[in-house]
C-alpha cells in the first residue's frame, strides 16, 4: 500500500501492462487502477525475504477468521470438498484448519505471482493430508470459470488478496460461475479505512512542501460497496461484515516495512514521484503527532472486510412474495387470543429468558478484541 522506492526491475510473468494473462485471455479489464506486473512483482520478492514468514501474523490472523466462517457454515452443509483459494497463500497449519473446518480434500492454489506459487510448493511436505494443486492465474481470468454459469468447485476462498484487483465486478462474475449451485464463496479485503493515518500523515507533509498531495496509499472499496458488489455479481444469501484491527508500530518506517514484507506496497498506476528523505521524516514526524501513543508507539488500523455469497439454486430459502403474510404484527394481541381459544396460549412456551444486557456484550467483545491485540503485538515485537 504504501509507495517505496522506484521500481526498476520489470516482471516477465506473462502478464500485459493491464494486468492480464496474454494468453488465451478471455477479458480485458477496462479500467485500470493498479499495476498488475508490479504486484506480481511485489509478492514475489516478498518470498525472498528470509523473515517472511514473521511478515504474515495479520494475514494469518484474518485468515484464521475466515476459516472460522466456513466452520459456521459446515454444519448445516455438505462438505467443500473441492476447493480454490485466490491468492490465500495458506500453507501447512492453515490447510490443516481449512480441511477440519470445511471438509476440504482438493485444493487449488491460484496467484498472479509465479515465484510465490513456487515458494508455497517448496515448503510443502504433504502433511496436511489436503491434495494441492497451484495454478498460475490472473484472478481478472479466472481459468475455472465455467461459460455455463455452473462450475464444479465447492468454494472459493480468498484473504486479503481481491482489492488489488482491477475490474473486481468482473472477477466476481467469473468466481460464481466457477462455483456448483449452492457453493460458497467467502473473502477478505482491506476496506476504505485502512491505513488512514498513514495517508493523513503523507498528505500533511506533501502538502506543507509543495502545496499538493500524490496517491500515496492505494484506493480501497468500502463496506457498501462491498455488499453492492455481490448483489451486482448476482450472489445469493449474501453477507458483508467488518472487523477493524489496530497494530501499534514503533514508527511509520517499521509499518512500511512490515507492508512491504506483506507484499501490501502500493501498485496504483498514477502513484507520485519518488519520495525523497526530507519528505519522509517530515511525514514520519506527521505520524507521530497526530496519532502517537503515550509509549511512543504509532497505531496503524486495517479495516478487515469479510464477504460472503453463494451460487443460487433452488434449493436455498427464498423470501415471500411480497403481501403474502396471512398476519400483520398489529395483529398479534388478537393472534394470541385465537390460539387461547384453542388451548395453547403463549405462556406454554415457557420461562422467557432476558438477553444479555448490552454492556455485558460490550465487555465480551471488547475482551475478545484485547486478546487479538496482543496476539499481533507479540508477534509484531518479535520481529
């Protein structure tokens, strides 16, 4: 997210300026808003860095997340036996979770970065018990698409992986019609919010030095757009939620190099010119002001945005017709009258237990959030 030094390497992946596989292409996206190749480029040299794995504690914990949704969904559901995973990369302990909590067997790796792709197979003794197959793709042409509408895959799974995408409208047509009527498809993306305080403390020292501002830190969907996104995909029994995660960073160059170590620098096509030294320590400086914790440490929020849908089939709950309720809710003093006249009244039913009070839930989830604070500032202090 987060615009580094100039890129002068160029990637040979195969890939066009657009971001699109050259070969046998089926799409071209039609509007553009962040480098492909350069993405591409990104991951890959990610994989590179000996502290990788150290570089991954957000990713997993948003992935274990994910996972947790495919758990709540297995019970009521057959088993997603066959799988995708779009730039996941999931590997032994989040396979294993993954084929405990969906059943999954076949796995399909899918990523722009053939060099990850690379990485993920070296590092795989077979153990998970999960068949994997790694698949060098564009998710803008998805290659398990079906024309029919009606593919063969159980679920689709993606974490933090399709706002980097170019034409998402697009990639979300191609995933349902990957998916069987009735899968699953479940993702995670940075949403709007993320990283704000980074951009304010790059606007305000580009601002103070040249009286205007470049796009630092890449453009991101927001919640509504989220969920209007499914709908337009034509998604049934959609879902979109939002967790927000703080991780508190000794300063802005440590948070820049844990983004770049997640392959999460920016890719935008019309970023601003290198930033020179002067402008850095001027935003650092910026950062440190506005947002600063009393310790020192600087915040850095990750708005974390969950989506969910599944292929239509007849089979799903579908809403009424519209005015066909044999009762309105003004009704239901007389509807219990009627069902004492037959009997049964209400209070059959039993005890009515009063749910929890709010400040009782409060203190729950502000205890679970607590938890997963710590959990990514231990690992962000290890580093």
């Amino acid at each position: 997210m987060f615009c580094g030094a100039c890129m002068k390497r160029t990637i040979s992946e195969g890939f066009r300026s657009s971001g699109v596989v050259t070969s046998g292409s089926r799409h071209v996206a039609s509007m553009n808003v962040f480098n492909r190749n350069v993405k591409a480029l990104q991951r890959g040299r990610s994989v590179m860095d000996s502290n990788y794995e150290s570089f991954q504690h957000l990713r997993n914990v948003v992935g274990g997340l994910l996972i947790d949704r495919v758990r709540d969904v297995k019970a009521s559901h057959a088993k997603f036996e066959r799988a995708l995973d779009i730039g996941s990369r999931f590997q032994k302990d989040s396979l294993l979770d993954l084929k405990e909590a969906g059943g999954v067997r076949q796995l399909h790796q899918m990523d722009i970065s053939q060099r990850l792709l690379d990485y993920l197979d070296e590092n795989d003794d077979g153990s998970s018990g999960v068949s994997v197959h790694r698949t060098f793709a564009d998710e803008e042409d998805n290659p398990f698409c079906r024309e029919s509408g009606k593919g063969e895959l159980d679920l689709v799974i993606s974490n933090l992986a399709l706002h980097w995408t170019n034409d998402l409208p697009t990639s979300l047509q191609q995933i349902r019609d990957s998916l069987r009527p009735d899968g699953m498809f479940v993702a995670s993306i940075f949403g709007g919010s993320t990283l704000q305080e980074l951009r304010d403390s790059f606007l305000v020292a580009e601002q103070e030095r040249f009286g205007g501002v470049s796009i630092r830190v890449s453009p991101m969907a927001g919640v509504t757009d989220a969920g209007n996104l499914l709908t337009r995909s034509r998604f049934a029994l959609t879902t979109v939620d939002m967790e927000t995660v703080v991780v508190n960073y000794q300063d802005m160059f440590q948070l820049m190099e844990d983004l770049r170590g997640m392959g999460e620098s920016s890719a935008a096509l019309h970023r601003g010119p290198p930033l020179a030294r002067s402008t850095l320590f001027a935003a650092a400086a910026a950062y440190q002001g506005l947002y600063g914790n009393e310790d020192g440490t600087i915040p850095a929020t990750f708005q974390i945005i969950f989506m969910t849908g599944w292929h239509p089939a007849e089979s799903q709950p579908k809403p009424l017709t519209r005015g066909s309720a044999q009762y309105s809710f003004k009704d239901m003093k007389s509807l219990d009258s009627e069902v004492e006249e037959d009997g049964f009244s209400l209070a059959d039913l039993g005890e009515v237990h009063a749910l929890p009070e709010e400040n009782e839930l409060d203190g729950e989830d502000e205890k679970k959030g607590k938890e997963r604070q710590d959990e990514l500032d231990d690992n962000n202090d290890k580093k």
